[in-house]
C-alpha cells in the first residue's frame, strides 16, 4: 500500500463555536487536499482562548504530517494565533521585514501598533502568500497558520500545496441506490468491505420528498480495485429490490 | 457570573474529512443550545475508526458538561458509534425492546441483522425520539449519540434540548462598520475588551466588491452591559474615517 500523507485542520474562532459562522473552510481544505493525495485525518474547532489553541495544535502537530489553522491573524485583540504558535513551538514572535515592507507600500509608511501586530512571525517561520488582502499566512514546521476568511484561506493554500510532501490520489466512486434503504444494503455491502480490507466503502443514506435510498461510495488508492468493487457491488445488489442502482460518476 | 453551561460536538464521519460532505449539522446545533444558554465550547470531526472515536469522545465527556456526537448510527459496516459509546462508557450493548418492536411494526416482523445492529444502546442508556425516518438516537451519562443526516439530527435535537440543564443565554450585538478596515478599528475595540472582560468582543473583516470593512461583535450574558459596550464601541469608532457604522442587529 503507497505511504499515508495524514493532515489535520484546526479551525480558531469564537464565531464557528457560536453559530454566528457557517465554516465552509473545512470542506475546502479536504477536497484541495484530497486532489493532492493527502488525508484530512482529523479536524477541531477551538475558541479564542490560548490555552485551548496551544493544547490542540500540539495534540495535532505531534500526531499528523501537517496541520493547517484558520482565523485569528488579524490585528485585533482577540487575534491571538501566532502568540499561540509562537508559544506552542517554544520560539519568540519577530516583526518580518517582508510583511513591514508590504504593509508600508500599502499605508504609505503610517503603521500603527495594531498593524505591526501582524508583522509578527514565529522565529523560523517562512511566510504563506496571500493573494487577495492583508498579510500573508506563515509555515512553522509542519504547522500552516491561515487565514480565516475564506477567499484568502483559499489562496493562501494554493502556497501551501507545494509544500507538501503528497500521496497517491484517493479515486472515489459513488453508486445510488434508489427505493431501498441501509437496512437491504448493508450485508452486502459489509461483504465488499470484508473482502477489501484496503478499500473504504461507506453508505450515506437520504430520504425526502423525492424518494429513499442511499449513496454508496468506494474509495481507495488503487484504482483497479475500486472499478472492480464497484461492478462487484453493482451485481450484488442486484436481488435487494432497489427502482434503481446508478453509478453517478464516471 | 451566572454559571456557564458548556457542551462539545464530535462529528463522526470519513464524509466529512474526504471532502465529499459539507456539514451543517455544528452551526445548526451551535445555534439552537446559544438559545438555551449552553455554550458549545469545542468541536472535533473524526473519521470511521473505532480508537479515534472512543478517544475524543472520552476527552471531549470529561472536560464539557455536554457531549452531543453525530453520524455513524445507521445499520451500515461502518456505522460503529454505538459500540464506541458503549467501549467509551465500559458497558455492553444491547437490544432495545422500543426499538425492536418499532422496526417490527415498521417491516411488518421482517428483521434481518443489520436492522437489529439499529437497535443496540449501551447499557444504562436512553432513547432520544427520532421524528423523521429510522431508528432513535440514545443518551448515557453527559453523550447524545444523534443521527448525522441533517434533518434527523435536528428533530432528535428536540428531545435532546428539555435534558439539558441550561444557562443564561448570551446576548449578541453586531456593528457594522464600512470603508475602514481592523487596522484602524483594533484599538477603540481592544481597548473596550480590556475595560469589559465578562463580555466577548470579536471583529469579523469582510471584503469584496461591494466594499471593504468589518462585523464587530459584542457578546455577553448580561444584556444591559452588552448594550453600554455597543453605545460605547460607536462613540469610539467615531474618528476612524469609516464611511458608516451601524447596528445591524436590534
């Protein structure tokens, strides 16, 4: 089986916490990410309180390949994440004079304190670009510290993805099954998976005013194997009952 | 300080961290505890694997008052929430007589294993009422094992919310300010967050082609303050050359 890259996402902010925000940065990460062969092997969300974002980003820096934050870079007072990375890494925070210099050009050299606050770096850090507004994001060691917002998230990552080390591509297949539900899939469905210790398949059932039924996917690194699951399965659902079992995509 | 309720959400699920599901189900239960006053305080998204899950549910039970845990409850191979409760709590699983005879009624008898995987709770659990399709969630002890497709998950939400002790529900007040951006607004705001430390004051930039500015947020449990802080944080920004500042919330 081809290497596992493994990566983890930490979410900072008080509003994903309190409903103010829908996170779509999540979803974002794990599709780029997956396009490169790297897993998102595990995500949290933690507020803006110090203790919590140290504890976590160690929990994840020391257990996964990469972890990527987002939120908190800002130049107000409840931006406190590269304070925490700094202390996470046990290094002290300098001002960059990349960011100095850029943050000059743009405000004609008037820099007041809140905005030097996000001139400061982890030492040792490298910083991330950011192709939309504000400062750039920075890469300590295995750690990406991203914005929050999520159009400059998403460019800063198109300067993290070169940076990892990446993995076999994950090909993902779906087949609907409609009009019959988990309770006739799962059997042989479990049969599949027993056989194919290597591959994931998973069952996402959905009902509505449209109908019942269930999406199945098989996802795994060899390609080969994931085909011949999916025409496996195809014909072992074949007695189940199902109005229709389609594959979705290609 | 009224006493602080506090809850975490683990969301359980390769769908999520494959990319191929966005959730919906955090913000949603973010929201409805904020209305009882329960505070969720940290989240975490694991794949389907058994060790992962029984170790953030055990660090997640220990540290919240609440855990609420979505996904994995179906009678699908890689629907093992229940037994990582159950090995979580050191209890065996077993079949519910309520949920036995619901299923009977539902296939007419016709029960095959899968569906009877449905009906296992740990021991010492209780049900929480599905009122859309399939079988209940359960409680034991602080956890609510809850269905992860969104619409059950919100109607068990119901019968989750009367257990909860519940707490004082914080107040939320949100300035708008447009044509200036954190650089200027990180100070009047810092400086009404030190002066104001039971309250949580955060600021949300946004950008785009209608213009450039932030959200600030004031919240806390004691209403009158809230409102003192927003009259506050106005008159402050007053000087920053913004091109309007507005309450957009009542």
């Amino acid at each position: 089986m081809p290497d596992r890259v493994t990566a983890a996402v930490l979410i900072i902010g008080d509003e994903i916490l309190s409903g103010r925000t829908q996170d779509t940065n999540l979803n974002f990460i794990a599709k780029y990410l997956g396009t490169y062969g790297v897993d998102l092997a595990e995500a949290r969300v933690v507020g803006d309180i110090k203790e919590e974002i140290i504890a976590s980003l160690n929990a994840l820096r020391g257990r996964y390949d990469y972890v990527i934050t987002t939120g908190g870079i800002g130049p107000t007072h409840d931006d406190i994440t590269a304070d925490c990375v700094a202390e996470a890494f046990g290094v002290a925070l300098e001002e960059h004079p990349e960011i100095i210099a850029m943050m000059q050009s743009r405000w004609q050299g008037e820099l007041n304190a809140a905005r030097r606050r996000m001139a400061r770096v982890p030492v040792g850090g490298s910083l991330v670009r950011n192709g939309v507004q504000g400062p750039p994001g920075f890469q300590i060691g295995n750690v990406f510290v991203l914005a929050g917002v999520p159009a400059v998230m998403r460019s800063m990552m198109d300067d993290v993805v070169p940076r990892l080390r990446t993995g076999a591509v994950v090909i993902s297949r779906t087949v609907r099954v409609e009009g019959a539900g988990e309770g006739v899939i799962a059997e042989p469905l479990a049969a599949l998976a027993r056989a194919n210790p290597d591959l994931s398949l998973g069952s996402y059932p959905f009902y509505g005013p449209q109908g019942y039924g269930s999406n199945l996917v098989v996802r795994g690194r060899d390609g080969e194997a994931v085909e011949r699951t999916v025409a496996a399965l195809i014909d072992a659902l074949a007695g189940i009952g199902a109005t229709s079992i389609t594959r979705v995509d290609a």
